[in-house]
C-alpha cells in the first residue's frame, strides 16, 4: 500500500471517529453520523483502502482509543452495539465496488451494504442481549431497537451521500 493509500485511509479513520461523536442517544442504539461516513470511504477510497481504513478504526477503538460511538477498548466487544461495527467492514468492501458507477448502482450497492451492517449489528446485538447480558429479546422487538427507528433515516442519508460522492468525483476528486 502507499503512502497516499495509507494518508487516505488515516483520514477516513478521523472522518469516522468524528462522525461517531455527533449522536443522538435513541435507546439502546444511538443515531450516529458513522454509516453516512463510511458509505463516503467506500464509494471515494475503493474496496482495499476503504477496508484497511475500516480495519485500523475496529483496532484502535478496540485498543481503548475512545473512536467508537459507545463503549472502546475490549469492552466493547460485550457491548449490544458492537455488531455495527463489526458489519462495517464487509459493507465498505460492498461499497467500494460502486466507486464511479451511475448514480443508480451506487445506491443499490449501497442499499446493500447497508443490510450487511443492519445484518452485523441486529445478529450480534441479539446475541449479546441474550447470551452475554442474558436479556433475550424477541425478533421483532430487536428489529425495533436496531433497523426500524434508522431505516429511513440511513435510506435518505445514503441518497445524500452517494449524490457527494458522484459531485466530488465529476469535480476532479480522485482518491484510489
């Protein structure tokens, strides 16, 4: 890899830690500016330093570096939360294949890795509810926790974000 690659990819791990900081608490999952953020990685850096980037913010955040929304360090691997971010990593490989595609594909590969991340995070939080915490819940009272209350709003955020990325790569923005 770069030493570009590598610039780019450190500035998407600050872009997502950022982005993880403005929430909103909304229950058990807090609304996060994070999937915004790297649905953006994936489309302008491509899959290899959209997933380096995605690698080395799960690490540092695991390594106590307070970067995710809640719990850092070990400790969020107990958290019910942690499946999102877990999810990201395969999703900003989905979302790099749509790098300088129609505005059309870039939204349906991101309509799809955003249902790997909703895939990641509701599995991984209904396990932790129900094994770890011992607090098991019903499917549809986790898909009501996790998916329902942000699907709409991650829809929307997705329609935005896919229209930035297409604007600053018809605007010369070349990052991969």
């Amino acid at each position: 890899m770069k030493t570009k690659q590598l610039v780019q990819a450190a500035l998407f791990v600050g872009l997502i830690a950022i982005a993880a900081q403005i929430k909103i608490p909304l229950g058990p999952v807090p609304f996060t500016l994070q999937l915004p953020m790297v649905i953006l990685c994936g489309l302008l850096l491509g899959t290899k330093t959209g997933v380096v980037s995605l690698i080395i913010y799960t690490l540092i955040g695991l390594l106590g570096v307070p970067v995710f929304a809640g719990a850092a360090g070990l400790g969020a691997f107990v958290s019910p939360t942690f499946g999102f971010i877990l999810g990201y990593i395969p999703a900003v490989l989905i979302f790099g294949l749509a790098k300088e595609k129609s505005f059309i594909t870039m939204f349906m590969w991101t309509l799809l890795g955003m249902a790997v991340v909703f895939l990641f995070g509701t599995s991984y939080f209904a396990f932790v509810m129900g094994v770890v915490l011992n607090t098991p819940m019903a499917f549809l009272e986790i898909l009501f926790v996790t998916v329902i209350p942000f699907l709409i709003k991650d829809i929307a955020l997705a329609i935005v974000t896919v229209a930035l990325a297409r604007t600053l790569e018809n605007r010369g923005l070349r990052l991969a």
